[in-house]
C-alpha cells in the first residue's frame, strides 16, 4: 500500500514539473519589456520546490540535493563554463547555497 501511495504521488510530482515547466515557458515566449516578473517568480519558485520534493520521495534528502548543486556549480567554474565566464552565475550561486 505505501509503495503504490508513493508511486502515485512521485507520478503527480513529475505531471506537476511538466505542467508547470510548460506554463513557464509559455510566460517567456510572450515576455514583454514589462514582463511577468510574478508569473515567472512562481513559476521557478514551484518548479525547483517541486523538484526537492521528488528527490525526497525518490530516497534523496534535501541536504544531499544541495549538496550535489554545490558541487555540479563547482564544476562548472573550473571547467569555464559560459555562464560563469561571462557572468559568474555558479559561483554566485554556490556562495548563496553555502551562505544558508
């Protein structure tokens, strides 16, 4: 009975990713210069707690999570990837992840 419960729910966690990812892109292909800064805010909000959320129901912890991201981030600043080069962005956001 848990097993099938927790299939079930892992089932509803992915069609809530897909559905959100969707929804996400959709705002961004219709972005303004006015934007949709709350519709894109929630939209990333949602998809990366969704994300945490089937990694715990997939075995994972949230500590275990955060620290695989700190170390991909890691990876690709030594590896010079584009977005660090041009704008720091894994360095960025390893520093904020250690900060918490």
């Amino acid at each position: 009975m848990n097993i099938s419960s927790n299939l079930r729910a892992i089932d509803t966690i992915k069609g809530e990713i897909l559905s959100e990812v969707a929804k996400l892109f959709r705002t961004l292909a219709d972005y303004d210069e006015l934007g949709e800064y709350e519709s894109v805010s929630n939209g990333i909000a949602t998809i990366i707690a969704m994300d945490y959320i089937l990694a715990r129901r997939l075995g994972l912890t949230y500590a275990g999570i955060d620290s695989k991201i700190s170390e991909l981030l890691t990876i690709g600043e030594e590896n010079g990837h584009e977005l660090e080069v041009e704008f720091a962005d894994m360095s960025d956001l390893r520093k904020f992840l250690g900060s918490r």
